[in-house]
C-alpha cells in the first residue's frame, strides 16, 4: 500500500510551479529592469571634435598688439579627426 502523503507531493509541486509562471516578476510590473529613461541617442560614428572653451573674453587690447590663446580641443568620436583650412574668425 502506498503513502497517501507521496500521492499529493507530485500534484502540489506542479500545481506550485505552474503559479510561479503565473506571478509577474518586478521588471514587468516596473516596466523594464531599469528607472534611468528613455534610452540614450545611438553613438554618432566618425570623427567629432569637443573644445574646452568654444569662446575666450581678450578684454581690452590695444591696437598692434599681439596676442595669444590656446584653444584645447580633443577628439571625442571614433574616427580620425583632420583639421584643415583654418581661418581666423
């Protein structure tokens, strides 16, 4: 004669799993796995330069004299940057 206990284990453990298929987990209830927003803009591909400072304040100079100001710049994209044809502005 067999236990009536060993009878139900299988029913019930299968009757268990089958409601934790059911039971939504907390990324689907949030909504995703994460709460940062909308997904970020696809990388741009190429060169691209990003300067320091996109302007400099000479203050008052006088005419005939002669200046300087290092513009740092860098290369921020994926490709190689080339600059040419530069022009004072």
């Amino acid at each position: 004669m067999r236990n009536r206990s060993s009878q139900f284990q299988i029913p019930l453990l299968g009757l268990f799993l089958a409601l934790l298929l059911l039971v939504p987990t907390s990324s689907m209830i949030l909504g995703g796995d994460d709460d940062l927003g909308p997904p970020a803009p696809p990388a741009q591909q190429g060169p691209r330069i990003r300067f320091e400072q996109n302007s400099h304040d000479w203050g008052e100079v006088l005419q005939g004299t002669k200046i300087e100001h290092t513009y740092r710049f860098r290369n921020v994209g994926d490709g190689i940057l080339r600059i040419t044809q530069v022009k004072p502005g």
